[in-house]
C-alpha cells in the first residue's frame, strides 16, 4: 500500500485534532447574561429542530439508494457491491461535518456577542474560532473519510497497477454519498433561511418599522436559526461534496498514466493518482498554520486579519503544487499522443489556485459596499422597487462575464498544459485550501447572529456596532465564498466528466465522441441547459410559498397578541429615542412584551416548508442522469452534463452577484449616504424600494443560486457510478 495512502487520513485527523483544540478553546469563553443565554437556546433548539427532520428524510433517501446500488452491484457486471458501503460512508462523512457546525455555530454566537463587550478584536477571535472549526471539521471528515474508503478497499483488492481502477470504481461512491447530503443540505436550508428572513424583513422592518433582529418579531429566532442551517450546514456540505469530487476526479484521470512506460520505468506508477492526496494533505497543512495566522490589533481592520491568514494559507499551496509533482510524477511522459510534463502539472495546479482567488475577488468588486455597481443600484432605489429591481438583474447578468472568461482561460490553459488531468488537477489546487476558505466564509454567520443577539439581549449599542463591523466583513467573504463555491463546482463538475469519458471508454474499449452533428447529443444538451432553471424555479416556487405562510403567522401574531400589539404601538409613538427615556408606564408595557412573540411556531413554519419542499429537486438531481443514461446511451448523457454544466455555472453566477449587490445596497442606505446631493437612509422610499430588491436576491444569492452547484456535480457523479453499467 503506497505510504500517502496511509498519510492522508493521518492528515485528516490532524485537522480534526486542530478542531477539537479551536471547540475548546471557544467553549471555555463566557456566554453573558441570562437573557442572551435565553435567546442563543431559542436559536440552538430551532437549528436542531431543522436538523432533525431533515435527516430523517435524508436517512430514508441514503438507504435507499444504498440498497439500489448494492442490488445494482449484485445483479450486473459493471457495479461492484462494495460501492454501496463507500456511498454510505460519504454521505456519513458529510452529515457528520453539518451537524458538527451546526452544533459549534449554535455555541459559538453567544460568546462572540460577551466578546464584542471587550472589544472588536476579541469578537472576531471568537467567530473566527468558530469558523475554523467549521472548515477543519469539513476538510478533516473528506480526507478520513475518503483516505479510510482507500485503505479498506485498497487492500481487499489491490491498490497496485492493475486493482486501482477497480478501487476507483468503488470511492466513486464515496462522493455520490456526499453529493446527495450536499443537495438536501443547501435546497433544504435555502428554503428554511430565505422563508423566515423573508418574513422578518417584510412585515417586522417595513410593516411594523423595527429592527431586524428585535426580539418583538417571531421570526426574527427563525431568521438566526437560518443563518446556521444555510450559511453553515448548506455551505460546508457543498465544499465538502466539492473537495472529495475534484479529488475522486484528478485519482480516476491519474489512473489512465498507470500503463504508461515512463511511470513504470521511474518506479511511480500511482504518481498521478496520489498527486491529489499529497496535494490535499499540504492544503490541510497549510489551512491549519492560516487559521493561526489570523489575528487582529485592538484597532485593527477583521478583514486585514482574515487576509493575512488566506495570503499565508495560498502561499503554502502555492510551494506544494510547485514541489510535488516534481517528487511523484516522472519529468517527461507521453499518453494518447499527447507529451506531458511534471512542469505542466504544476502550472495546471497553480491556475486552480490563481483561479479562485480571481472569482473571489471580481465577486467581491460586483458585491461590495461602497462599490460602483452596488452604488449604482442604490441610485435607482431612488425611483422605486422597480428600477432597483431593474438594476440588480443587469448587474447580475453583466457580472458573469469576468468569471466565465476566467473559467475558461484555466480550463484551456491547463489543458494545453497537462490536458484533461490538468483540468483535474486545477480544481484540486483550487479547492486544496478549503479549511481556510471555509473558515473564513462560516465565521460571517456566526457574527450575524452574535448581532441578533447584541439586539434580542438590550446590550449597549457599541456592542452592536462591532458585530455589525464584523458583519459587514461577513458579508464580503460570504459573497466572495459563493464565488469561490461556483468556480469550484465547474472545475470539479469538468473533472468528474472528463473521469466520466474515461470509465466509457475503460468499460467499452471504445473513445467516448460526443459530437454536436448528433441529434441525441444535441437534444441531450439542450435538456441539459434546462434543468437549472427548472431547479431554480422549485427553490424560488418553494421560498415565495414558505415566506407567505411565515408572513401571515407573523402577522396573526401581531395582530391577537395583545402584548405584541400595545408595545408596537408604544415603540411606533417614541419613535428611534431610547427606551430609557419613555414614561414608565409605556417601558412596563414594552417589557412586558418580552417572550411573548410565538418563536416556535415560525421556526416550524420554515421547517416543514423546507422539509417538503426540498425532495423534488433532490429526485431531479439524481434521476436525470440515470434516464438520459440508460435510454439515450453514454454519449447522449455526456450531452446532458455539457448543457447542465454550462448553463448552470452561469445561472449561478447571475443569482450569487447579483443577490449579493440587492443586499448590501440595501445595507448602504439603512447606514445612510448621500447620492447625487440627496441623504438617503432608513425609512424612506429608496429603502422600502431596496428592501423589495433585498427580498428577490435573498433566495438567487441563499436557495436557487448555491443549489446550481450541487445540481452540476451531482449529476456528473451519478454518471460516473453509472459509467460501468452503460459504457
């Protein structure tokens, strides 16, 4: 057994050593008053009351397909049996890591907010605490996972020259497994997320005027609890699914070198198929000594201090893809009359890297505050909801350019490079960081709700200022995250197509063409580009309806609680003052409304909508690819994830940006600015119109957007387990 089989999941339990440390570390801090306590329960309780659910539905889901595969791998020749257990321990592996930080996210928000009490430094040392959790638990689970599926069925079989395609045939389900949890994860917490912030914004903000995280809103627990179920659990699952995939890909391409003189004759025939290991262990490695890089002074700048630990993290990677492949691939060799290069690898490696970095960062510029296009939309917020809404649309479609021309350009230089395994290999460079990555993404939430709870608990208005800073970062890495996350997914989703063309072409002995003079290959294709709009519309379709049930209950509520009623009544009469200065009378009859708002009834609103809803997209995904599969034959299914591949790359660029520009135009005027010589702020027309833009790039930036990139990689899995069958 080669010794970096061994060493990768010795690599992931170093990460999920490094994550025990951060838990502990975090857990020991102090969680505030009685209050704030109350209140990170009520968000606790809803998290897992989501949780719960979902897994049920999903636990029926695995079992089943489980069994499909396993009878599969009974009753015909192409599908081993044993790719039942691998699909198994993925989709474990991938549960395990979203209830970790789902569980870590719930504890972790109370004590950010008893942190920001002492200052913005020792708040963001907590969320970020938290994050790196997060990411190390993601990154830690995927290589014990996926390094145990190769050492079990590496030695039943062999996991010499001649057994590893039979071994790479079986992990294919390892990250079938952890596609299908992705899907569940991200649809089901979109629709949970949007649907109670939906409802807190439009009836608690704009009918009833109060803050957004005020604890008079019943769906203001629900809004935190979606912060964790779709910015923490949806997040970590697709990184996740997105991490082993570009793995399991680059390994399936690397076997097709085993044969080849070159590899044989240096003695490093499983070079190409251990470069993504060696490559994602120096990630795990390189993650670990970022997350300590990240350190802010008292009057430092958070976002500076995630930079620091990123620029530190890509600066090991960027070392490793230069030496390894000089240490595990031979100098020259030729395959299929194509020359190769261990050089070109390497380059390959550090265009994934490149890559990422630039999608995260012309996501930023079309997202940020205070930048031209987000000012933009704020100018036409002036005219009303509709031009505002004409604006963000534009932005969002005019955005995609950048990152598809980038795309492109890696694709068609690593290609020229080290051809379809260079393709591979980039997304391994890319996604080779992703403790990090993930780190940094996961703390924005966990700030968010320490703000919620800065608000729900009455702590001094300072308090609220440094969760809103660190918030406010939050928002720039979360959108740069959905930004790496679709770059990501396209990278991966081509890996598993181009593993795809060769188990056809293993199975059959026959090249794979698929070529556009075909018109079932054209029709395919077309089909193909379909299917994430019609994802799109049941995540949107599913959002609106949840949010209409949350609104009405929202307003049942405000309307027969009698509480609720006379302290919306005292707050509407004060206006903005402090409630320190009301008459006693109107503070006993706004303290009395304290606890009254009914909670648990919207988080169970947003519960089952999600739950319901998130089944038909999940059925979709997976059985696409087995109909085309089986019907039309390899070709006419290598059609399909061209179309899906390409349009929903795309799609999901559009909604990401051009969600995340609505959003912090939205955040631009609530802190007030001054357009062409007019104030705009909260309150006014220009916000209720950004409030109406906000309230349609909620579910493009948090539901449909982010459900593209599982619809891309899960449909190209499936077709590489199905592969044997129908090559």
């Amino acid at each position: 057994m080669p010794a970096l089989i061994v060493l990768f999941p010795i690599f992931g339990i170093l990460a999920l050593g490094y994550a025990c440390y951060r838990i502990c570390w975090v857990l020991r801090k102090p969680t505030g008053t009685k209050r704030m306590v109350r209140i990170a329960g009520h968000i606790a309780d809803g998290a897992w009351a989501f949780l719960r659910a979902e897994y049920r539905v999903v636990a029926l889901f695995v079992v089943s397909v489980a069994l499909l595969l396993l009878l599969a791998g009974v009753t015909t020749d192409g599908l081993n049996p044993f790719t039942a257990v691998a699909f198994l321990v993925g989709a474990l592996c991938s549960g395990l890591a979203g209830l970790v930080g789902m569980k870590v996210a719930t504890r972790a928000n109370v004590r950010c907010t008893e942190a920001a009490r002492g200052g913005l430094g020792e708040a963001l040392a907590v969320a970020f605490g938290g994050g790196s959790v997060i990411g190390l638990t993601v990154v830690g689970l995927g290589s014990l996972g996926l390094g145990g599926v190769l050492l079990l069925f590496g030695s039943l079989i062999g996991f010499e020259e001649e057994g590893v395609l039979d071994v790479m045939k079986i992990v294919t389900g390892f990250s079938f497994g952890a596609s299908s949890i992705a899907l569940f994860a991200r649809v089901g917490g979109g629709i949970y997320t949007k649907a109670a912030d939906v409802g807190a914004d439009l009836v608690g903000k704009v009918e009833a005027g109060i803050p957004e995280d005020h604890s008079l809103n019943p769906a203001t627990i629900a809004d935190n609890v979606g912060d964790n179920v779709g910015d923490i659990a949806g997040m970590s699952a697709d990184l996740f699914e997105s991490y082993v995939g570009a793995i399991l890909g680059a390994m399936v391409l690397g076997s097709v070198f085993v044969a080849v003189p070159e590899f044989r004759e240096t003695g490093q025939g499983l070079g190409a198929v251990l470069l993504p290991l060696a490559l994602a262990s120096v990630g795990i490695f390189a993650s670990i000594v970022g997350c300590l890089l990240v350190k802010v002074r008292k009057n430092g700048k958070p976002y500076r201090a995630l930079n620091s630990g990123q620029l530190g993290a890509g600066a090991l990677v960027l070392a490793g893809g230069i030496l390894m492949p000089s240490l595990l691939l031979p100098e020259n060799w030729a395959c299929y009359g194509k020359l190769y290069s261990a050089a070109g690898v390497s380059i390959s490696i550090l265009l994934g890297l490149a890559a990422g970095l630039a999608i995260g960062f012309v996501t930023e510029y079309y997202t940020r505050c205070g930048s031209r296009p987000v000012t933009e939309i704020v100018r036409q917020s002036r005219t009303g909801a509709g031009t505002n809404v004409i604006a963000g649309i534009g932005l969002g479609m005019f955005s995609t350019a950048i990152p598809v021309l980038i795309l492109a350009s890696t694709i068609l230089l690593a290609h020229h490079f080290a051809g379809l395994y260079g393709i591979a290999i980039a997304a391994v460079g890319m996604l080779s960081n992703t403790g990090i990555q993930l780190a940094v993404d996961a703390y924005g939430p966990i700030a968010d709700n320490a703000g919620g709870i800065a608000e729900m608990g009455e702590l001094p208005p300072e308090v609220r200022e440094r969760t809103d800073q660190l918030d406010a970062v939050g928002n720039t890495t979360a959108a740069i995250g959905k930004g790496f996350a679709i770059g990501s997914a396209a990278l991966t989703s081509l890996a598993l197509f181009a593993a795809y063309t060769t188990a056809c072409e293993t199975a059959s002995g026959v090249a794979l063409k698929i070529e556009l003079t075909d018109p079932s290959v054209v029709a395919a294709l077309f089909c193909g580009a379909m299917l994430p709009f019609v994802l799109s519309a049941f995540a949107m379709r599913a959002v609106g309806r949840a949010a209409m049930a949350m609104i009405e209950e929202v307003r049942r509520q405000f309307r027969e609680i009698p509480e609720l009623n006379a302290a919306l009544a005292v707050m509407a009469r004060h206006g903005s003052s402090s409630v320190t200065d009301w008459p006693a009378e109107d503070r006993e009859t706004f303290e009395a409304a304290d606890g009254k708002a009914e909670y648990a009834k919207c988080v169970e609103i947003s519960t089952e909508s999600a739950i319901r809803e998130m089944i038909r997209p999940a059925l979709l995904a997976v059985t696409a690819p087995v109909i085309v599969g089986f019907l039309g034959g390899p070709a006419m299914l290598g059609g399909l994830l061209v179309g899906v591949t390409a349009c929903g790359v795309v799609l999901a660029l559009f909604q990401a940006n051009a969600g995340g520009a609505w959003d912090n135009a939205k955040k631009m005027i609530e802190a007030g600015i001054d357009v062409d010589g007019e104030h705009l702020s909260k309150g006014g027309d220009a916000h209720r119109a950004a409030v109406v833009g906000d309230t349609v790039g909620d579910p493009f930036k948090d539901t449909s957007g982010p459900s593209l990139n599982i619809l891309l990689k899960l449909m190209a899995i499936v077709a590489l387990v199905i592969a044997p069958m129908i090559g």
